[in-house]
C-alpha cells in the first residue's frame, strides 16, 4: 500500500515530515514505462534492495526497483536513523544531570524539550533522506516503481498496471513490527518501533514490553527525557541473547537512570481504564497490575511474505522465519534471490548490506558467495553499548572445550576510562590458542572498538600480533591491546621460565 495522508510516517504533518515523503514516497511519482526484460528487479527499498540495486546498476545492469511504502525502510525512516537521534538527546540529558560528578556546576534539574527533540529527530531524518529518494536512484539510471509488488509467474513482476520480466530478481521486502498475543494489547493501541517517532508530547508513564535491544535503547531514552519508564520482559535479566555479565552492566544503569526493570514478569493482559492502559502481570507468583500512558512493544519482528505471489513464483517460505534461501542466497527458484531481514536470521542493516553485495556477484555473475562466511558484529546503543562479534562464551565452550581461553579487561584499569569516569564495563575476547573466536565489549564506544577486533578476526590475526599493535596512549582501545598482552603472559608458562632463566645466565 502506497503511504497515505494518514501514514504514521509522516505524522505528524511536520515541513521536515513533508521533506521526507517527498523524497521517499513522493505522491507525484509516474512509474516509468518497463523497458524490455530486465537483468534483475529488485522488491523492496530497504537498505538490502537500495544496495542490490545500486550497486547492480553500477556495473551495468538494467535494473527495476519496487516499493510500495517509502524508500529507505525500516533504518531510515522507523529504526536506525531516528532512534540514534533520540539517543544522542537522551545522552547530552545525562551528560547535564551528571555533570556534579566532575565538579561541574549545573543549574539544578534538566528541563527537556521534548517536542524540539522529536523536531530535530524529524529534520536530521529528512536531512539524510535524499540519500535514499526515488529520484537519486532514478538518476543511477535504476527504473523506480512506487507500488506493490507481486509475482506473476516465475519470472514476471506486475506493479500496477506494468508487468517487468526479469532474468533474475531479489526479494528484499524486510520484516515488520508485531504484537504479542496478550489479551486486550491490540485494543489498548500500543506504539512500536513503526509509530513511537510520531509522538509530540512525552508520555508521563510509558511501558516498554521486551528487554531486547530495541526494549532497552528507548527504555534509557525516555527515562532521560523524564518519563516513568517500566520495562518488562519474560526472561530472568534483560538483554537475555547477550553475555550476562555485559547485559548486569546495562542492568545497573539503566536502574541508575530511573527504569523499573520487572524481569520474569508475564504479563496476563492489558485493559483500558479511562484514560489510562492498565497492564495485568504475574511477578514471582503474585497477581499485581500497573497503569500507563503509553504502550511500547519492542519485540517480534515477522518477515514481509505475505500477498507477494510467491507461491506461484515457486519460493519456498515460511511466515515465521522468511524466505528459504541456500547458503548462496538462492530462492528455491533459480532465478530469484533474497536478501536482508526476509529472510536472515540476523536483522541488521549491515547484515542486509553485506547480504546484497554478495547477491550481485552471485546473480549477476554466478558467484558463489555464501552468507555464512559473513563475520557479524552487532551492537546495542544503550549507555554503556554492549557490541558482540563471533562466538559467545557458552558458545565457545560447547565448541571448543578445555582449548578455549578468555580474557578480559576491565575498564576500571584502562587509565582513559578512569579519566573520563567510564569504568563499568570490559573487554572479554575467547581464543583458542590465539585464534579469535568471539568478542564481547560493553562500555563507552563498544560499537566503535569491536570493529579492531572483527578485523582481527577477518584477517586472522592472533591475540599475540594485536599485543604488537602500538594503540595510541590514553585510549579507551589499548584494552584490547592489553588483552593481547595478558595472552602473551599466559603463553609464559614455568617450562618457558625456566628455559628463558637459563639463556639468561648463559649469556651473562
């Protein structure tokens, strides 16, 4: 469905709100007339279809891109770019509140205006827009349809009233938000990912169901921003995919920050009360039930299947986990390929990305890329970020068993984190004799710093070469450098000793 004057997007009816249906999903469009059999169509103009058909075009290829709701996806216009905005605000918020702590003196309170916040989420999301319009991507000489896209047959597209043959296609239609099924959660008309940027004014009591990474980010924003945040999630801790002792140190701040953390909380059902949602909720056995203003569901995601004419394109799907794709990203139809959130496990932008430039090789050029030799680092935004790449350490144990070491460093004795008063958090790195197997950082700039470890990892570089790695001093990054050192020391073994004691006294 095409986006309307109601479309949530671009609410409210905001100028920059109106930049950025203009460039995403502008309401003048003229689909193009096709132009004979194209060498690949692309469904879906989320990150993986923007990068598949770019870079398609790039080399040469005639290309068609769909989208039936606004160019950019989830990243640009309900995920990465405006949560990240959010983000930013929250923590100059906190900066302020905390100045104290460095003998820097602050007119009592923080006074935040949210409805500027929200404004200038807007205005930075239409800012970056055009890197997304339909009209760039037209100039890249790719044939732009704004409309819904559905398989004819096994090698057409029809999108309105044109049909677009192919010689090979790409689905890349992503995933999207979903409710839990708790009684009365849809009627008491909860906020997701897709709608919670077209808020105005601040909830005085907000609900966040789900202690995932989305849960947890946008709990710690909007108890900056001054809401009372309670965040409920089934498991026994929040973060429950992330190392536990990284995911304690989130705990602890964002209890720092005011959320009511109930974890291992089920809720029974939610009610409306006036003008209040009413959460119904079972905590260690007893029946209790809190009001709110504002609902936020941050978990389930459930991939875009549906009414794509799949089936009689003859691709294998499940609603549950997406598009069956081979290890080269290939469809059970030959001809047609998928990408992104549709179908991986893994649904990031940078997995989307990666996804898309391994499908250009391997449609347009019968390459065999496969997904799985992709190495994945991910990170979650809350203050202090936690970023993962490779295994975890139950992970590694079960693999590897006793040839398994890890090493960490806190940064309560990395010297730049001491200055600066970051000293919650560390660097834990698992290796089996040198070679990295995983990586876990939680602190200031985690996403920043697992990147040299995932380069390491990439190049097979070993924990003795990373402690030869001259790191700039003070850095909050010579921890990993430090944890290098650590595996040097542990290769000292008394045998070692020994022998190195006994070259000494010969050589004196």
């Amino acid at each position: 469905m095409n986006a309307t004057s109601s479309d949530p997007l671009f609410s409210p009816d905001t100028p920059d709100n109106q930049t950025l249906r203009a460039q995403v999903a502008p309401t003048d469009w003229v689909n193009p007339t096709p132009k004979g059999r194209y060498n690949l169509v692309v469904i879906g103009a989320g990150s993986g279809g923007l990068v598949t058909a770019a870079g398609a075009a790039g080399l040469g290829a005639k290309v068609a891109l769909i989208e039936k709701h606004a160019l950019g996806g989830d990243c640009l216009n309900v995920g990465c770019v405006p949560s990240k905005a959010l983000l930013a605000a929250a923590k100059r918020a906190a900066a302020v509140r905390d100045a104290t702590h460095d003998h820097v003196q602050v007119p009592d309170g923080v006074n935040v205006d949210f409805p500027a916040v929200m404004n200038r989420m807007r205005k930075l999301r239409a800012d970056i827009a055009p890197h997304d319009s339909a009209e760039r991507f037209r100039d890249l000489g790719i044939d732009v349809f704004l409309g819904e896209g559905k398989f004819i047959d096994g090698e057409t597209v029809g999108v309105g009233d044109h049909e677009l043959k192919f010689a090979k296609a790409v689905i890349a239609t992503g995933a999207r938000a979903v409710l839990l099924p708790i009684p009365g959660l849809e009627e008491a008309a909860p906020l997701t990912n897709e709608t919670l940027f077209s808020l105005t004014e601040l909830p005085k009591r907000m609900a966040m169901i789900g202690a995932g990474p989305i849960g947890c980010e946008m709990a710690q924003a909007f108890a900056r921003f001054g809401s009372e945040v309670t965040l409920f999630e089934t498991a026994g801790h929040i973060l429950p995919r992330e190392d536990p002792d990284a995911a304690e140190v989130v705990r602890k701040s964002l209890e720092r920050d005011g959320v009511n953390l109930l974890c291992a909380a089920k809720i029974e059902r939610v009610e409306n009360d006036g003008d209040q949602r009413r959460i119904h909720y079972k905590l260690d056995g007893e029946a209790k039930s809190l009001g709110f203003d504002q609902i936020v569901v941050g978990v389930g995601r459930a991939p875009n299947v549906e009414g794509m004419g799949l089936e009689v394109a003859g691709v294998n799907f499940d609603p549950r986990t997406g598009v069956e794709v081979s290890e080269t990203l290939r469809t059970s139809n030959k001809r047609i390929f998928a990408v992104g959130d549709v179908c991986m496990k893994y649904k990031f932008t940078h997995m989307a990305d990666f996804t898309a430039r391994a499908v250009i090789q391997n449609a347009l050029f019968g390459g065999r890329k496969k997904h799985g030799d992709l190495l994945v680092p991910w990170c979650t935004y809350t203050q202090p970020e936690i970023a993962h790449v490779g295994l975890y350490e139950a992970e590694a144990k079960e693999k590897h068993g006793e040839t398994l070491k890890t090493y960490r460093r806190d940064f309560a004795e990395v010297d730049r984190t001491l200055l600066e008063g970051h000293t919650e958090g560390f660097v834990k790195v698992h290796a089996v004799k040198g070679k990295i197997v995983g990586a876990t950082i939680v602190g200031e700039h985690a996403g920043d710093m697992i990147s040299e470890i995932s380069v390491a990892m990439r190049a097979g570089m070993k924990l003795g070469t990373l402690a030869s790695v001259i790191h700039p001093y003070p850095t909050t990054a010579e921890a990993i450098r430090q944890i290098g050192d650590a595996y040097n020391r542990d290769k000292f073994t008394p045998t070692v000793a020994k022998l190195f004691h006994w070259w000494l006294s010969k050589t004196r």
